[in-house]
C-alpha cells in the first residue's frame, strides 16, 4: 500500500488523470460489451405462430393472423430507405404512430401457459363482460353509454386518431405459450360451446417464450381500437375494464395515445395483502424501492407495476410494441418505460390550434378489484432475484444504447 502511495504521489498529474480517464473508457466498453451479451433479445417468431385455430360451425379451421405489426415493420423499413436518400419530406413513421384502422372496438390477450384448470372461468366472466358491453357484432349496433365513449366522440375533443363510431365488437386472442397440457383445447372447447366462432382465437407459440414475449405477440395481432392483456388467472375482476377505458380517455393525448392500467396498490394493508407471507410483502416492497431507483421519473411514481390487467389505445401501440425486448416478468416495466419515452405530440386547444406539445404517452393508474388465485407459476425468491437484475440490465441496456427506439 506505502508502494503504491509512493508511486502515485511521483507520478505528474496529466498523466494520472490520462490513466483515469482510459480506465473510465475501458470500464464503459466493457459494460456495454457485456450488456450486448446478457440483454435479453425477443426471438423471431416462427411461421406457425403467425397462424391461429378458431371454431367453426362445422369444427375448426387454421387461418392466417392479421398483422398490424407486419404493416408497421414494412412501412418503417420504406421510410429509413428514404430517410438515407436525404428526402427531407418524408416522415419517420416511427414517429407518426402508423397503424392499421380497427375493425373491432376492444381486443383482449390472455398470455397461457398451461392454464388448463384456471382458464375455463377466466373466459366465462370475460365473454360475459364483452358481449353485453361490445357485443359480437363488429358494425355498431349497440348505443354506447359509457363516459368514455361519450368523452371520445365530443367534437372538442379535437384529437386525432380519435375511436371510430362505425366498429363495435370483440376479439379475444388466447396466445398458448408452448402449453404442455390442454390449454388450447379446453379454450376452443370453450369457444365451441358458446359459438365464438372466429371471436376466439388460439395463438399457439411451437416453443416457449415467457409471459413478457406471449404478450407481444398477441399485441402484435390485435385489431381493436383498444388492447387489454389479462392474466388467464382471473385474479382481476374483468368487469373493472370500463374503469380502464375510462382511465385511459382521461390521459389520452392529442394523438389518442393512452394507457391505463389496474392497480393493486390501494390494497397494500388490506386483508388480501397481510394474510400473504412475510417474505412475500417484504420481497413486494423491496423490489419496488428498487424500481422507484432504477426508473425513469413518471414510471418510478407508479405503485403498481406488475399487476396483469393493462389496456392500450391503439395508436399506443406502435410506439411501444415494436420495441419490446424483455420476454420474462419484466416486460411490464419495459411497457412502461417505452410509454414514458414515446416521441411528442401537438396538443391541441377546443378550436384545434396547436397550443404546446406532450411528451411521451400517459399513464393512468386506476384501482381494481383483485384476489389470489391458487397456481401461480411464480417462485417468490427466486423470480424475485431475477426480477431485480433483469431491471438492472434493462435500464442499464436503455441508459448505454444497447436498447434504443429502432427495431429490434
């Protein structure tokens, strides 16, 4: 140690300082070397998994997936190639939040992976919900109360890519994560039984990917105006969707770019939360403290990251979706994080003059009604530890340009 003393105190000062500064450059190279090696990247998605399994009247058929995403991809690969001929005219349409029009007023996603046994009520009570809210038919028929579809139609709300009036209608898109048990069969069984023909759709991934990659794919399928993805646990209740849309309308911006999402964080104290093991809470709230570190401002402010139950509008989508590199638990604070970090939209007055800018998409958090169910896949420590780091190389991948808003 005297040596070492010794020789720092003999060396000049520039010299010092030019060793420091290397050390500094080859330390920041080596994390992002590192970064490039353990960053999660989503794998390519398989021709079989761009197709999907309905009932028919008459059995079942297999047809092709519609694919907002693949538009997206194609038209962002036209607008670079023009982008380096210097053609100043064009816009980025990573910027623009292109995407198909709808054809049907909400989507939902249930992400499953062996969910045989808890599957059955889940799709019950959801298609309860949705045939008396949307009904089946996709041309409107049904006059619509609610405050948020009467905040979306007023004439001074003045925001583009406002909700169509001509879609009504629903879609649910099972996506089978690479389910070794009946997932798939019991939902079609399901489908038959109540004639959802072509209204449920089975989505079956031939390998694998975590809940993180099952919901991608299936917003990447959506045809809604919004996009709901739902735990097939039914922990929710998934009549508290109309909060969510509700929640979603007050947050959305000039470009009717909106999330909402179901909170549990009213509940911490209540019965549900104190009857769960101490190592669990203490887990729950020490990972939080850990978000609160990690994450951007608006996303650290949320209590309640995780929870299962979260709805898109679909000019979100585009700005979040393509995007997406976790595939594992914490995909839902990279969601969040790509929201917070959307390019900005004009906002506009009552009589449609531009009046200031928004940055990023909103996020409102609504509180839900939510109970434990049995069978949860989760192994509290040791998901817990993952979770932890997978945040760190999350935002490590975001902060160093391992991650960045291109296409991954």
């Amino acid at each position: 140690m005297d040596l070492l003393i010794s020789t720092l105190s003999e060396t000049p000062p520039h010299t010092l300082l030019a060793a420091f500064v290397a050390l500094i450059v080859f330390a920041f190279y080596s994390l992002y070397a590192v970064l490039h090696l353990i960053a999660p990247k989503p794998r390519p998605v398989l021709p079989s998994e761009k197709t999907y399994i309905t009932t028919t009247p008459n059995g079942t058929a297999t047809r092709q997936l519609p694919c907002w995403h693949d538009r997206w991809l194609a038209d962002r690969q036209a607008s670079e190639a023009r982008a380096k001929n210097d053609d100043p005219t064009q816009l980025d349409i990573a910027d623009t939040g292109s995407i198909e029009p709808a054809e049907v007023r909400m989507s939902v996603v249930f992400p499953a992976y062996n969910e045989e046994d808890r599957i059955l009520p889940t799709l019950k009570e959801a298609v309860e919900y949705l045939d008396a809210t949307f009904g089946r038919d996709p041309h409107p028929r049904l006059q619509y109360s609610s405050k948020a579809t009467a905040r979306a139609r007023s004439p001074r709300r003045h925001i583009q890519n406002a909700p169509r009036d001509d879609v009504s209608g629903y879609e649910i898109i099972v996506v089978n994560d690479g389910s070794k048990d009946r997932t798939a069969q019991v939902a079609l069984e399901f489908a038959r039984e109540h004639g959802l023909h072509d209204v449920l759709r089975v989505v079956t991934l031939e390998r694998n990917r975590g809940k993180g990659g099952g919901v991608t794919h299936g917003l990447r399928h959506v045809r809604g105006e919004y996009a709901l993805f739902a735990d097939a646990d039914g922990a929710s209740k998934f009549a508290d969707l109309g909060k969510l849309l509700e929640g979603c309308e007050e947050v959305v911006d000039g470009a009717h770019r909106g999330v909402a999402i179901g909170s549990r964080g009213h509940l911490v104290g209540s019965e549900a939360v104190v009857k769960r093991s101490a190592l669990r809470n203490f887990l729950m709230r020490s990972f939080h403290l850990v978000l609160t570190i990690l994450t951007p401002p608006a996303t650290s402010r949320i209590r309640d990251t995780q929870c299962g139950f979260k709805l898109f509008s679909r000019a979100a989508l585009p700005h979040i979706v393509p995007y997406m590199h976790a595939e594992g638990w914490i995909f839902d604070i990279e969601m969040l994080m790509l929201a917070e970090s959307a390019p900005a939209v004009p906002v506009l007055g009552h009589d449609g003059a531009v009046i200031g800018s928004s940055p990023g998409i909103k996020v409102a958090e609504v509180p839900i009604d939510w109970h434990e169910v049995g069978g949860s896949k989760l192994n509290v420590i040791q998901d817990s530890i993952k979770m932890a780091i997978g945040l760190a190389v999350l935002r490590a991948s975001w902060m160093m340009g391992v991650y960045r808003r291109r296409l991954t």
